[in-house]
C-alpha cells in the first residue's frame, strides 16, 4: 500500500526540508498546473470530483479525465455515490421505502455504467458520503451498506472507504461505526481514505481535520482488518488533510502536518504485511 497526502503547498515544503514523507500526493482534478508542480516534488494521483446518481455525468469533460489519469497513471477513476434529497423531493430522507430505495440504486447504477463505459469497470471505484440523517441533503439510502454492496455487486466496480465520513454518518444517524464499516463492500476495497472529524462553531462536523484519538483508533482497526484480510487491501491509504483553494487552505497547518504525517506513515507500514 502506498502513502499519500493532500496536496498542499505546507506539505510540499515540508517534504522538500525532509521533515515529512509519503509515496505520492493526492491531487484534485480542476488544475493541470498544480499537479505539474506537485510531480516535481512526488508522484500524484489525481481523485476526481465525480458524483455516480447525480445525473451530471453525462456532461463531464471525458478528455480531461482521461488525460490526467494517464499522464499522473492513477490506477483508478472514483465516483461518489449520491442521491441528493432535491431530486427526490417526494421522499423522506430516511426512507426505507423499496421502490424508492431501487430507484436510488438504479440512478448511481446508472452513472456508473456511464462511467466504465468510457475507462472500464474494473477502473471505477465507488466512494461511500455523508448522510446526517433529518434535514440533510443526502438521502439515508445511498450509505446504507446493503445498498452500496449491491451496487457493487451488480456492477463490479470497487470501492474507496472514507472513514471520516463513514464516522459523521454513524454518529448522525445513531450507528456503531465499526458495525457499520463492517457491512460495507469491503471485500472490494481498493482505496482508502483516513482524516480527522471536529465539530465546528456550530456543532456541525466536518472532516478534513487534525486527527483526534479517536480518528487514530478508528484507522488503527481498519489497518488491522486489511493486514488480517478481513477487508481487501488498497492500493493506497491517503490522509486527507490540507489542501489548496478557500475550503482547504485555512486547515493546511504546518505544525499539524509535521506531527500527523510522519505518524500516518509509521502506521500504515506498521500495519502492512
């Protein structure tokens, strides 16, 4: 498994004073110039901004895509899958309705299908969101883990575990996280992604932050559970703090990747066979 971190320019520099160290950067897909200035210091991947039941998928720029997957080789196209609550206006959130349910299933199904259409299933990997549960956005169904098991298994495609974001739904909607990444398609993993959860000054979480004790326990057993084979093993364990642009800039701390990075990287090949 490689290591890899969210671009940054603190990370960047950090790495060229040999304070920190990863295999590769994990780049965002909307600037050809960063990733030609990250490369000069690490190999990029580059994750892409797709969302699988969004119905946009159709109108993504193709060429672009598979222009920075070749050129970075990153070994795998994700989607996110979605099924914002605005386009099923009729249905509660939390519904556990079948039919509403397969049409979840058939919508993400649907853009996936798109998706290996141009770059080959056995290149898409399908990412698990956020639901916060009433109120939300995000309809409950499409992180239910039966759902996400059976997109997988009826179209092939991998999976990309997020932890951060299978913590904030487990404690939204009231769930044993461990329980909870247990019954997603773990047998399918191909990437992961690990970073810290806080609340902000609303009390609302957010992910993207400095781990906590918490975050590192929750990334310890997942590690754990890939080394004893109870979960596939990933091509990559990338911790997704920092980054470039408004979001990610002012959570880009210097100290923080100083600290959790070179203990990022000690876990991961800690816990590899």
């Amino acid at each position: 498994m490689k290591v890899a971190v969210n671009y940054s320019t603190e990370a960047e520099q950090l790495i060229k004073d040999s304070l920190i160290d990863v295999d590769v950067f994990k780049c965002p897909d909307f600037s050809r110039e960063l990733i030609q200035r990250a490369e000069r210091t690490k190999p990029c991947y580059v994750h892409f901004g797709l969302n699988a039941g969004s119905g946009q998928i159709e109108n993504v720029d193709w060429t672009l895509i598979k222009e920075l997957k070749n050129w970075t080789q990153t070994p795998y196209v994700n989607v996110h899958a979605v099924a914002y609550s605005k386009h099923y206006p009729q249905f509660d959130v939390l519904t556990h309705e079948p039919s509403h349910i397969n049409l979840v299933v058939d919508a993400v199904i649907r853009d996936i299908e798109i998706v290996a259409n141009k770059i080959g299933m056995e290149n898409v990997i399908m990412e698990n969101v956020i639901c916060r549960g009433k109120g939300d956005n995000m309809m409950k169904s499409v992180i239910d883990p039966i759902v996400l098991s059976e997109i997988v298994k009826r179209t092939g495609c991998g999976f990309l575990l997020d932890t951060a974001h299978a913590q904030m739904t487990s404690i939204c909607l009231g769930l044993n996280v461990k329980e909870y990444i247990s019954q997603l398609p773990v047998s399918s993993l191909k990437e992961l992604h690990i970073t810290g959860i806080q609340k902000d000054e609303n009390g609302r979480l957010r992910d993207s932050m400095p781990m906590t004790k918490d975050d590192w326990e929750l990334a310890s057993w997942v590690l754990r559970k890939i080394e004893n084979a109870e979960f596939s093993k990933p091509w990559v364990v990338a911790m997704e703090y920092g980054g470039v642009g408004p979001a990610f800039e002012w959570r880009s701390e210097e100290n923080v990747l100083a600290e959790q990075v070179p203990e990022f990287y000690k876990m991961v090949r800690l816990n590899q066979n």
